[in-house]
C-alpha cells in the first residue's frame, strides 16, 4: 500500500489486538507464530 500516512508498529498493534477482541479470536493456547496465524484464519475468513 502505499500513499497515506505511514502507520507507527504500535499503531498496527493496536488495531490487530482490537479486531482480535471484536472477533472472539482465542489465544489463549497459542505458542507459536504458526498458532497465531492459524487462530486468526477462520475470523478473517468468515469477514470475507
């Protein structure tokens, strides 16, 4: 993406832990970067 404002990484943060509680994604078993990503699949999914 490009042309608007360049988002700080707190930023970006921010809004991902926001849709993760505004979707019910749980967490709570997550080790790994593998988990996380898997946990956030069928959210973002069902959005599509």
């Amino acid at each position: 993406m490009s042309g608007g404002k360049k988002l700080a990484n707190t930023e970006l943060m921010r809004a991902a832990v926001k849709f993760m509680l505004e979707a019910g994604v749980d967490v709570s078993g997550c080790k790994s970067e593998e988990d996380m990503l898997m946990a956030l699949k069928g959210p973002v999914e069902r959005l599509s």
